[in-house]
C-alpha cells in the first residue's frame, strides 16, 4: 500500500514539474496586443526589460532583455513617455491558475517600427 502511495507521489510531482516547464507559445495566433503611453521601464527577473504602462495594472516584459541588447539608459530615453504598441503571449500556468500582473512581450513597436519580436 505503502509504495503505491509513493508511486502516485512520484507521478504527481513529475506531472506538476512537465506542465510548469512547458514552454511558453509566442506565435502571433498566441498573442494579444496592448498600446499605451509608458509609465517606466526598469530591470526585473533575471536581465528582464520591464514595462509598466500608464493605467495598466499588468506589467509586460522582454525576456533576458538586456542580455541581448537592451541598454537601461537607451531604454529608458527611448520609451518613456512615449506610446507603443505590443503583443504579449496568451499563457497558463498552475502557480497562477487566474493569470498573473506581469505579461511575457513577444513583439514591441513604436511609432510603427519594429523594435523587438520573436515572430
């Protein structure tokens, strides 16, 4: 009875750990588009481009961001106070099974001009 418990445990675990790591789908059918005025921009996560958007309660990040070319201060002159448009992946997760305030950027204009994508 005893490993039959374990078995289970065990099953249960490596389920929950597959369904986390699944990657996230980043395909423009998978994103919704957001435009709005930046509020700022700062570093989160681990080398995170961070978004916040005047009155937007979501905020929206470019993943690994400054380690593929993103410069804070460039970044900050850029966006701030400016309007931009970008997608974000629809996605969920079980650690957030309602959604989460902080949103995965998989593509970002401004002024129509492509500035990030990973289409």
């Amino acid at each position: 009875m005893k490993k039959a418990i374990y078995i289970f445990i065990l099953f249960f675990v490596v389920a929950f750990f597959i369904i986390l790591s699944t990657a996230i789908d980043t395909s423009k059918e998978n994103s919704i588009e957001v435009s709005g005025t930046v509020k700022s921009v700062y570093e989160g996560g681990v080398k995170d481009v961070v978004f916040q958007l005047e009155n937007h309660k979501t905020t929206y990040y470019i993943n690994r961001g400054f380690e593929n070319g993103f410069e804070m201060a460039k970044a900050k002159k850029d966006f701030e106070g400016k309007k931009i448009t970008l997608f974000y992946a629809k996605s969920w997760t079980p650690l957030a099974p309602f959604g989460t305030t902080c949103k995965h950027i998989t593509r970002l204009t401004i002024n129509d001009s492509v500035v990030f994508s990973e289409w």
